[in-house]
C-alpha cells in the first residue's frame, strides 16, 4: 500500500478517536484533522487519480459536514450558532 493511503487510514483512525472526545476537546484535534484532510486528499489523487479524490473529498465532507456548514455561514456573514456544549 502506498504512503499516502497508509497516511490517509491513520487520518481515519485518528479522526474516529477525536470524534469519542467530549466536544469541548475536539476543537484543537479536530481542527488539525481539517487542515490536514485537503493536503493529504490531494495527495492521494496525485498518486492514485481523480476517482480516489472523489470518494476521500465525499466522506472528508460526510464526517466534517457541521464545521465546515458554520465557516461557510461565517463566510457569508450569516448567523451560525454553536452547539449548546460549546456555548459559555
């Protein structure tokens, strides 16, 4: 198996074990993991081909679907509330 793949199955491991923690400690992890999902997707299509970007960007965006929905509404400036466990 080629690097990037084996990259990109630690990236799933790492994301299912971030996503048990209590949501307070989720942010700076799960941030990492965003950040590092477009690198590593583009990656693995450069080495395997476009059909493998698409099926790692549609779950990238399964999994990551609630942030990336609140930066978007931030982006256009439209109200994006935060979850009641985040809340102060």
């Amino acid at each position: 198996m080629s690097t990037p793949l084996v990259l990109g199955c630690f990236w799933i491991i790492a994301a299912a074990i971030v996503a048990m923690l209590p949501m307070k400690r989720q942010m700076l992890p799960g941030m990492a993991l965003l950040v590092a999902a477009p690198v590593l997707l583009v990656w693995i299509a450069y080495a395997h081909g476009w059909i493998w970007l698409a099926l790692g960007l549609f779950a990238f965006l399964s999994m990551f679907r609630n942030p990336l929905l609140y930066f978007v509404r931030r982006a256009l400036g439209r109200p994006a509330d935060l979850p009641p466990e985040l809340r102060k």
